[in-house]
C-alpha cells in the first residue's frame, strides 16, 4: 500500500457527521483486494470482512476507526450570498480566518472565510477570537447562484490537500483519522500475505466527532466482537513546550493505551507482539474516558475487551495535520500480528479481567 496516496485520497472524500457515505464507498473500493465482502450499515459505518481460517464458529476482532471529521454545517445563507456557520465536532477557532474551504452544496464549491481587516477592528476587537457563528464564507457568487447550490445543513470543510514533508512526514487535513484508517488498510494488507484464524472486520465509524453519536457502539452491537482494537490518533510533541506525560514524538512509533477503556491483557498483548516485531512503541496513560469509540464500544451488550492503538499527530483539529508514514505503518504490522494472535484460548482468558496476566 502507498500509505500517502491513501491519506491523500480518504482526505479528499472526508466529510462532517452524516455525510459520510463517500469515504464508505471509497474504503470498499481501496479496500476490495483484501477483504471477502464488505457493506455499509444502517447507521452509515462502513464494515468489511476478512475472514479467518478456523472453522466457524470462529473469535473475531474488530478494528475501528472513524471516518467522520470536524468541520461546519450551513446555517443560513445571508444577503449578499454569504454563508454563515456552525461547528461540527472540536473545531479549533484560532486558525480559521483566511482560510479555505469546500461547501459540500449540490456541488462542491471552494470558498473562503473572511476577516475584517485590521484596520476597520477595535482594539478591543484585535485581542478576541471571532465566534464562529459571526464568521462568513465568501464563494464568489452572486447571491442567487448561492442559493441554487447551498441549503442549510450543507457541510464545510477545510480545503487543504495532503502534502509530503521531509523526512516521511506528511501534514494536511483530517488526517484525525483518516490515518487511523491508513493504519487498518496497512493492517488488511498484511493480514492477506498470511492466513489469520480469526475473522478481522475493518470497520469505518460515524459520528465519532460529534460527540453525541457513536458509530462504535452500532458497530460493537451488531458485530459482538471478540475483541475490538480502536485505530486513533494522538498528541504528537510540538513546538512549544507540550506535556511531555501527554504527547509523543513523530518516529517514536504507535501508542498503546492503558487505562480505563483498555483492557489489560490486550495492553500486554500489544506490548509482547511490539517486542516480537522489534517495533517501537510508547504506553499513553488513559486514567479517564479515551474521548474516542472504544468507551462505547467497550460497554456495548454484556462487554467487549478493547484495546486503543494511536498514531501521534501534530496540529490536531487544524487544517495542517501533521504525521509520520513510518508510525501508521508500524502501527499497521502491530495490529496485523494481534489479530493472528487471536484464538479461542485469548478470548477465553479476556473474560477473566485480571492486569497482573
């Protein structure tokens, strides 16, 4: 797999909560050569197959990445064919004036937020943000033409395509977590070179952004697992002093979460086959929810083990994403070689919640 082609093109189809459907199609096309069959869920989650090799019936493992991102929704356009906004998800408000973005109308149509220049600002005006709800995209067009093509609800995204850095770094937008996604595809890929015994469902989730809806507890619901592994992102160090209990360096390879939403076996499971690759690693401590789907994901039905797997990303919720092709491949190997570790001995000895095995 071409790991940057793959951000580049899950980039390109991202969308806000409910309009996720393009990045499930694309997952289903990108991903046919290594699945048996593949579909789409009621609520929207993407889910593939690749079945194991012991007879039926057979322990699974669900690996789980969202494939919704943060952006805006159209509130209503303004005289003069304006558009004003909401936020959709965690939207960081600091870098938003002068940017571009896609307007997700019948059509996909690039705009621009503008400012108030400087010279026209209070003082007073010059020290705040500008709240989103009194910021406007400009198309261009004449307000008519706007009103033809843009509803209320219409979704906005950053526009910013996937760039290559130096040194196998790449930045852009809504790599959170279209590479958690890469990460699962690295995964599929490797798990073909050689037969697994348990069935592997790559699942893409919705709503995981909005906070409110989880595309993870349909996904845990409908497919009772065995055990599921969430695919996230996490804090790479940036400039600027960050916490360094609570960031990781680009290159220092994935993050194994431990704390309240990570089962313990699946912690040490993680870390064994990291030590059997020879992989790099770092533990990212989790007293508290995750923020991410494995908090509903874990307590769907009667429980499902569940372990967080994360890639270190700079620049979260901007549109200059910042990560390393190097950890969402090591990350990929890692979950690949968890998955051909599962049997029905494993699942057996994760219904006994015991840290100290």
């Amino acid at each position: 797999m071409n790991i940057f082609e793959e951000l580049a093109e899950l980039s390109r189809a991202a969308a806000i909560h409910g309009l996720e459907a393009e990045t499930a199609a694309l997952l289903a096309r990108r991903w046919q050569p290594w699945l048996d069959e593949s579909r789409s869920s009621t609520l929207g989650n993407f889910i593939g197959l690749a079945r194991g090799t012991d007879p039926e019936p057979r322990p699974s493992v669900a690996a789980v990445a969202h494939m919704d991102a943060i952006g805006f929704m159209v509130t209503h356009v303004e005289t003069g064919g304006f558009l004003r906004l909401s936020a959709v998800g965690g939207v960081n408000r600091r870098p938003l004036l002068g940017q571009e973005v896609e307007v997700l109308g019948r059509r996909r149509l690039v705009g621009v937020i503008g400012a108030k220049p400087p010279h026209l600002s209070t003082p007073e005006e010059r020290k705040k943000l500008v709240p989103i709800e009194d910021l406007s995209v400009d198309l261009g067009l004449p307000e008519a033409a706007v009103r033809e093509t843009v509803r209320p609800g219409d979704g906005v995204l950053y526009r910013q395509d996937v760039v290559a850095l130096r040194n196998g770094r790449v930045a852009g937008r809504y790599l959170d977590d279209t590479a958690g996604l890469a990460v699962i595809g690295v995964a599929l890929e490797e798990l073909r070179r050689e037969p697994h015994s348990a069935d592997f469902y790559a699942v893409g989730t919705v709503g995981e952004e909005s906070g409110r809806l989880s595309g993870g507890a349909t996904a845990a619901f409908e497919l009772r697992p065995s055990l599921a592994v969430v695919v996230e992102v996490t804090f790479g160090t940036s400039p600027g002093g960050d916490d360094p209990t609570n960031s990781f360096a680009l290159g220092s390879g994935p993050a194994i979460g431990i704390g309240a939403n990570c089962h313990p076996r699946l912690v040490n499971l993680f870390k064994s086959a990291a030590d059997e690759l020879g992989l790099a690693t770092t533990l990212e401590v989790m007293p508290g929810g995750s923020g991410t789907d494995a908090w509903s994901m874990q307590t769907a039905r009667g429980g499902v083990p569940t372990a967080i797997l994360s890639v270190p990303l700079r620049y979260m919720h901007t549109p200059v994403e910042t990560t390393s092709l190097d950890d969402i491949r090591s990350a990929g190997q890692l979950l690949a070689a968890v998955a051909r570790k599962v049997d029905w001995t494993l699942v057996e000895a994760l219904s006994c919640y015991d840290s100290t095995k």
